[in-house]
C-alpha cells in the first residue's frame, strides 16, 4: 500500500527564510528516486537543486515557476512505496482533493506504508531535515481549510477551488478577534531562529505581529514591517503640491521589478550597510608602472600566470597585516570591536544575475599562484550562478575592482558586516612627475571606504598609503616575505 507523502521547502541555511521555484525537474507521475533533485530555486544568496528525501511517485507540485515559496511550504507530495502506474492514478485523487494537498492514506494502511517509508526515505538533504530515518509510525498529512489551500500555490494539481465571498463588515470582526485570542494563548508561529532573535534584539513581541506565510507563520519580512511601523512617525498631512504628484503605479508605462532574491539581498544588504555603518572614503593616485612590469617579468618567466587581482590582493594582505583594525567587524549588540584572525578575501564579481561577493578563505596563507587560481574559480562559478552560501559568506575585506568598468574613481559602500573596502580603478597612461621629470606613467586611483567606528583616519590613511606604496614599489613586499 503506497503511501502519500508530503515534502516541504527546506531550511537552507545561512539564515534563508524564502526561495524561488526557478525550474521544476520532475513532473506529476514521475518517478523519483531517494535525494534525486526536484527543483531548482534561488535563494538570496545562490541558486540550489533541492533534493526529495523520499523515494516513489511525484502526485502533486506546489508552486509555479516563479513563485516565491517561504520555508515550511509544501513543494510536492510523493506516493512512497507506489509504482509508476499506481501513483498516476494516486495523483488523480490528489489534485482532486478540495484543500489542494494530497490525501492521508487509510488508518488500516499505515503499517505497511510506514515499512515502505522506512525503504524509500533518506534524511540526507538540507539543513532541518537531519540523518536519522523516519519514525516508526508517521503523522498524517493535516488536511487544509478550504481557505488556507486556496492561497497556496499549486502549478499542476488542478484548478484552485473558488474563494467563498467575502463577509460584511460585521461578521469579519468577530474571527479576527478569535484569531487574536488564540494567537495570543498559544505559541507563536516562527520557525526560523533568525527571526526570533531579531525580534528579540528589537524588543518586538512576537505575539503582536501577524503572519504573512502559511497557517499564519510569521517571517522576518512581518518582524521588518511591525519594526518600521513602530519606529516610524505618524507621517504628517501632505502638502497640496505633493499630492499633486502621480503616485508611480500611475505612471503610464511604468514597469514594477521585484525585490526579491538576489536582487532584493543586495538591496537589503546595502541598505543595512549604509543604516548601520558611519562610513567614510579616502583616496589617493599611484604610480602602477612598476607593478604592471612586475607582473610582466613573473609571468614571462614562465608558470601560471598571475592576474593583477592576485597582486593587488597580496598587497591587501600584507596591509591588512600592519593595520589590523581594518580586518574586524563591529558587535552592536555588546558594542565591541572584533579583530579576527584571518583574512578571508572578498572580491566584486558582476554576474548575469547581478553583483555577488564570493570569498576567498584564507587569503593571507596563498601564494599569488594559488590567487590567481582561486579568484578564477569562483569568477567562473558566479558566472554559472552556481555558487554555494559557503562562497558567499565569512569575508573579513573586500576588494572591488571597478576599473574594468572604465572607470576611474568610485566611494564603494562597504560590504556588511565588514569594516572596510578597497576600490581600484582603471590603469590607464597619465602624465606624471616621475623623479623630478614630467612622464607618461601608468597611473590608477585607489579609494578606500571604513567604518570609522573601528579606527581614525589616521589609521585608514595609512592603510591606504601602505597600498599605494607597494603599487609603486612592489620590492616593499619584500620586508614582510
């Protein structure tokens, strides 16, 4: 006796509360072996082929291509122990089933399913779903109201059943006022621990804000929101010529892009960065003939090659070493400074799916050959939209080259929960006063962005004069070797 099954989005880590369903792999009667991937969502920070933990017949697919599901939310279900032929006629029922989920087997067939599961299950999948197997009985599937299944999503398990008509005002008040009562006595609906603890940092009682996710769960989307409208004044009344103005939704021709997953991560973050960072930027120009031909002899001499951006990066190293203030972060919560230990690189990498960071760990123990070679890695992996949260995550420094934009100078925004950022802009031929006589030398402009709450400008001046020296003057590494 099959047993139907749900799977449910999985938590996937690094503090991810949502993804999008970018490309279903499996279709509705297909056959799906342990851990085989379902589908490929995007997360803020990568895009991932999700793994099904179980084995057996796909009778059913939640979500559209496109949609944003938060984690908890059912992607499919699965007939567990049911042949091909069987689970089509399993999906059948399934999609015909008002709450828009698959039916739970009879009470008389749990005993067998549960010995299919315990064959047709791995635990080996995302984070929140551990190693162990399955219990020795498991819990049925709970059946959705007929209004909680209207709003979820579901791409091939039929039509959606009509929405029953909206009440009147009068007869609306009264299970608001039921739901409240309940969500006050019993336990708050948050499943992600990020959630919970920005909540907490904020002082917001959980209990106050209502849930925008399934069955009421609450996401840090809803913490965001009961915060801004907490901390934010009542706006006073527009002035005559403002509401003059057409708001944008009025704007003939106007196009609406989401802020969602990676884009909507950049934009969170950048807006975080520039919220909580009193950042300043210094710069300076530099004499980069000497490092260009460096860099020329190294590579002529024969090897692999080395790329500017594993030079510079040495040189970032090195710096960071003298000034170790600019290699830290900042603890709000104790308010303290944390210099950390290694140097765990960032670089700026402009993909088709926008600007990532990938991290190179470790930086300060490789060589310029084991750079190159790693800055060309995650650069290829980025362009793929393959990289992982791991690559994404942990730096200490960022370096943004933006001269390959043609561009001279920028004040980059620094890279939260870092302390500081190197730019480097284009190489290009300038005249320059080169031992007491005017030359055409290579010239390049480096700017540096801080957080002025972990050092002076003393101290980020000479970081930055330390760089600009060992552009000009690349033997000056040779103290430190």
């Amino acid at each position: 006796m099959a047993q139907v099954l749900e799977f449910k989005l999985p938590d996937l880590g690094e503090g991810l509360t949502e993804a999008e369903i970018v490309r279903w792999l499996v279709a509705v009667g297909d056959v799906v072996a342990i851990d085989q991937p379902v589908v490929e969502v995007e997360t803020a920070k990568a895009m991932v082929e999700v793994p099904c933990p179980y084995g057996g017949v796909v009778t059913a697919r939640f979500g559209e291509e496109g949609t944003e599901l938060p984690v908890g939310a059912p992607l499919l279900t699965v007939a567990v122990g049911a042949s091909a032929d069987t689970g089509a006629a399993a999906a059948a029922p399934a999609t015909a089933s008002p709450s828009g989920t698959s039916a739970a087997p009879a009470a008389g067939a749990d005993r067998d399913a549960d010995q299919a599961v315990s064959s047709e299950y791995s635990g080996n999948v995302l984070v929140g779903y551990g190693t162990a197997g399955p219990a020795a009985r498991r819990r049925r599937i709970r059946p959705q109201s007929p209004a909680v299944a209207h709003t979820t999503p579901n791409a091939t398990a039929g039509p959606a059943p009509t929405a029953p008509a909206a009440p009147t005002a009068p007869d609306a008040a009264a299970p608001a006022t039921t739901a409240d009562a309940a969500r006050s006595a019993g336990p708050v609906p948050v499943i992600s621990p990020l959630v919970r603890k920005l909540a907490r940092d904020r002082g917001l009682d959980l209990r106050e804000v209502r849930g925008s996710g399934p069955e009421g769960l609450i996401l840090r989307a809803d913490v965001e929101r009961a915060l801004t409208a907490r901390e934010t004044p009542a706006a006073p009344a527009a002035r005559p010529a403002a509401a003059a103005t057409a708001p944008a939704a009025a704007v003939p021709g106007a196009e609406r892009i989401p802020l969602r997953g990676l884009r909507g991560a950049v934009a969170d973050k950048l807006s975080r960065s520039r919220t909580e960072i009193p950042d300043a930027t210094c710069w300076v120009d530099a004499d980069a003939t000497e490092l260009m031909a460096a860099r020329a002899a190294m590579n002529a001499a024969g090897g692999p090659k080395i790329s500017l951006l594993a030079l510079l990066a040495r040189i970032c190293v090195h710096a960071l070493a003298r000034f170790p203030e600019l290699n830290s972060t900042v603890d709000t919560a104790a308010r303290e400074i944390v210099r950390l230990p290694q140097v765990h690189l960032g670089f700026a990498a402009q993909t088709p799916r926008g600007l990532v960071v990938p991290v190179v760990r470790d930086a300060g123990t490789r060589t310029a050959e084991s750079l190159t070679e790693e800055f060309a890695r995650l650069t290829e992996t980025a362009r793929q939209g393959t990289l992982t949260p791991a690559d994404l995550t942990g730096g200490t420094f960022t370096l943004n080259n933006y001269g390959v934009f043609g561009v001279d100078g920028s004040t980059p925004i620094v890279n939260h929960p870092e302390a500081a950022m190197l730019g480097v802009g284009r190489i290009i031929p300038k005249p320059w006063v080169h031992q007491g006589e005017l030359a055409v030398r290579q010239v390049v402009q480096l700017s540096l962005t801080f957080d002025h709450r972990v050092c002076d400008g003393g101290t980020a001046g000479g970081f930055l004069r330390y760089v600009a020296d060992c552009v000009e003057q690349p033997a000056v590494l040779l103290r430190t070797v």
